[in-house]
C-alpha cells in the first residue's frame, strides 16, 4: 500500500475537496477540516507518485489552496511525513507521537497522556522517533504501561490502521458569502465568482463521471426597502449536457445580463450559491489522440446551449432524417435533447443523395434557355450542368402539388450558375422548370 496525505496549513471544507481526488482513486479519507489521505499504490501504473503529486499540487493552486503532500507506506507515515515536513520517519521530532497515537484528533484524554510520555522523553534527551524506535519495549510498558505499549507499535507501523468511511456529498452545491458592503449589482464580480464555483463543480462531475443537464443559481441581496427582489433564482435546464466552465458560463451570463437590465440590483449582494439539480453519465475515459470528434462535439453542444438561451427551445432543432425521398420531405425538426435516447431507426444517410443548404419556401418557376437560367426576371450563366438525373416520384394516392400542379413526378439536377453558385433544380413532366434551393 502507497498512501498519499494531503495536509492543509488551515480549516478547509475536506468532503468538496476530497471529491476531485476520486479520479485518482476511490479509496479516499479525511480528518476533520485538515487533511486528505488518498490509496494511490493500486493506481501505479496508471501515474507515478511524482505526477500525483504535480498534479494535485496544480488543482489546489487553481483554488487558492495551499497543502504539504507526504506518501508513506500506509496513513501513518504519509500523516507524519506531510504535517512535519520530512522524507523519512526516523527524522521526525518525538512530537509526531501524538499523531500516530490518535492520527484522526478523536481522544483528547489519550494525546494528554502521549503528550505527558513526549515530555518526559524530552527531559531525558531523546529529541527524534528514530531514537525512540530503539527503546526497549519492556521499560515503557513498566513506566507507561498501555500508552507507552500503543506509542511504540504505532512508531515501528505495527498496527493496521482502519480508515474511516468516506462517501461524496449527495448534492453538489457550491456557495460563497461576501463582506457587508462588497459590491452592488455589478456583473463582472458575480460571473467572477461564478467561475470559481463551476471549476470546482465541474471537477466534482467530473470525477463522478457525470455531465450537467440542470443547475440552478442564486444571488441573495441585502433586504432593505428600495429593492423589492432580494433573492434571485436561475434555473438552467440545458438542452445539451455541459462538461466545460466556459460554455455554461456563457448560458448563465447571457441570462444574468438580461435580467440584470430589466431589472437592476439596488441592494449590496450577501451571496452567491450554485446548486446541481440534475445530471446524466458521462464515459470519462481517456480522450482519441488521433482525432479531435469529442472536442467538435462539445462545441457544437456549447452552440446549441447558447442558441437555446438566445432564441428559445423551440426555435432550436436538429434535422434528422426521413425515409422519403423528396428534398422537402427528406428530414424532421428534432426538438429533444441530443443526448436523449431515441428510438433506432434504419440508416438510409448512404442511400439519399446530397441536398440543398437550403429550401425555398416555395417552389420558384424559372426559365431555362440555351446556357442561361432566369430567375425572377434575372439571367445567369450556366457554369455546370450535371446530368446525373434524380428522379422522384409521389405516391398514387398523393393529390397534386398546389405550386406546380403536378402528382410529383421530378427529375432533380444539381446546376452551377456565375457566381459559382450551386442551385438544385427539377423539372416537371410538362417539361416547367423550378428552383427548389441551393447550396451554401
């Protein structure tokens, strides 16, 4: 067993902390507000010691957190070795006794007794635990008895510690109160703040291997007479799952900047809280080296989170695709979250050719002469002509097409007019042609 002991110079809240350390390991324990031991032996050939220790010592700085780092061989020589500072245990003072005897601070009558057998030791010039090691175990029992026994199994690593349980917080919340007076209803401070919640937040997902869908955020102002909304609350029900601070932070200052506008802060802000109302599983396994996809696709979730807010849900789809042939009717708005599961559907993608950017809303008659096309009373030239025909056809029991009079019966053809514009245009069987849309 290899133990890692995070030591913290001041009080800090250990169970948010201890929870970015479950990427590393799931064998994790604390002691009160100051320290975290993390099982790291089983996970050697994932990391060395050396990185674990970088990279914790990088993720604490990221929060303003300072920590002394010790690895031992089990949780008492990795608590010893990271409190005083040292490399070996037989360097530390003979007051590293009191920490082996209780490493949890749980009995204070037992470190009032250790702390007794610690002074008399210093009397008699012994200073360190190497040579308190090579005492003879049979005159502390005679002069401490117990204490002295339990002190000296606990410096030779004799005794099988048991960690306590640990298990994260069941709702992830994130809260900051500030001084009477900080500031008003600026929006920089509060997205500020804002920031430093989602990293930790999201680090906190990230090691449960999940992905935001739901968060909700509140600002309590101060309750005076001249701002009749003191409390305000924001529900983000995000259309696509969110992993990265910077896409959410977008989201909730879009509708920060809103609301603040329409109605301005007239009171100093007392806090500011964050809380996780909803999330799914995300695979948090390693990235692909060889491609960029998972980065596209967080973009492209970011977009739609942020067109989402813009413009609204339901202005907000993704096209899939249809079995039917014509252009018009060739996909459907898919209004659900992409990452909600759907029926499964036949893939016909390699089957339907290329189509147009995009549709007319309309069918637009035009004329087609020797290398020209008129549209709408203008002439361009024809580039291109493909003659690769596509020809679709309605059903026998379809009525006639209101626009071109026809019972659907077209020849499709891609056409490259000046402009290197790139027009799809069909023709009826009574030899009408019309502009169905073009590529952009």
């Amino acid at each position: 067993m290899r133990v890692a002991c995070l030591w913290f110079d001041q009080p800090i809240p250990t169970n948010k902390i201890a929870e970015l350390f479950l990427r590393f390991s799931p064998q994790i324990c604390t002691r009160t507000d100051r320290a975290i031991f993390v099982e790291i032996g089983k996970c050697k050939s994932l990391y060395s010691e050396d990185s674990f220790i970088a990279r914790a010592t990088i993720m604490l700085r990221k929060r303003n957190l300072s920590t002394k780092i010790g690895v031992g061989n089990d949780l008492l020589e990795a608590l010893t070795l990271a409190i005083f500072n040292r490399h070996s245990m037989a360097d530390l003072p003979l007051q590293a006794l009191l920490e082996l005897a209780d490493p949890f601070d749980r009995d204070l009558a037992l470190r009032k007794s250790v702390q007794n057998l610690i002074t008399s030791f210093q009397d008699l010039g012994i200073k360190n635990l190497g040579q308190f090691k090579r005492l003879p175990v049979q005159e502390l029992i005679s002069r401490f008895g117990v204490i002295g026994r339990h002190c000296h199994s606990r410096a030779n690593q004799k005794d099988q510690i048991v960690w306590p349980p640990w298990a994260p917080e069941e709702i992830i919340e994130e809260k900051k109160e500030f001084p009477y007076f900080e500031f008003y209803g600026e929006l920089d401070p509060i997205l500020f703040e804002l920031k430093n919640q989602l990293d930790t937040i999201f680090s906190r997902l990230f090691a449960r291997r999940k992905k935001l869908m739901r968060l909700a955020v509140q600002i309590r102002c101060e309750k005076v007479s001249t701002n009749p909304d003191p409390i305000r609350n924001f529900n983000f029900d995000f259309f696509t799952p969110q992993s990265s601070v910077k896409g959410a932070l977008r989201i909730i200052k879009e509708r920060l900047s809103r609301d603040f506008e329409k109605r301005p802060v007239l009171s100093p802000i007392e806090a500011i809280q964050t809380v996780v109302l909803k999330t799914i599983f995300h695979d948090s396994s390693q990235k692909n080296i060889f491609n960029a996809d998972e980065e596209r696709q967080e973009q492209i979730h970011s977009i739609h989170n942020q067109l989402v807010e813009m413009l609204g849900k339901d202005n907000i789809f993704q096209a899939e695709l249809t079995e039917d042939r014509r252009p018009e009717r060739s996909w459907r708005k898919k209004i659900d979250s992409p990452h909600e599961s759907a029926l499964t559907t036949p893939d016909i993608t390699e089957f339907i050719p290329e189509r147009a950017t995009y549709l007319c809303r309309h069918p637009i008659k035009i004329e087609v002469t020797a290398g020209f096309i008129h549209i709408r009373r203008r002439r361009y030239r024809i580039l291109n002509w493909d003659n690769n025909v596509e020809k679709i056809s309605g059903g026998w029991f379809e009525k006639p097409v209101p626009e071109t009079k026809d019972t659907f019966d077209r020849n499709y053809y891609h056409v490259e007019i000046e402009g290197h514009q790139k027009i799809s245009v069909f023709e009826t069987p009574n030899r009408e042609f019309y502009l169905h849309g073009y590529y952009g």
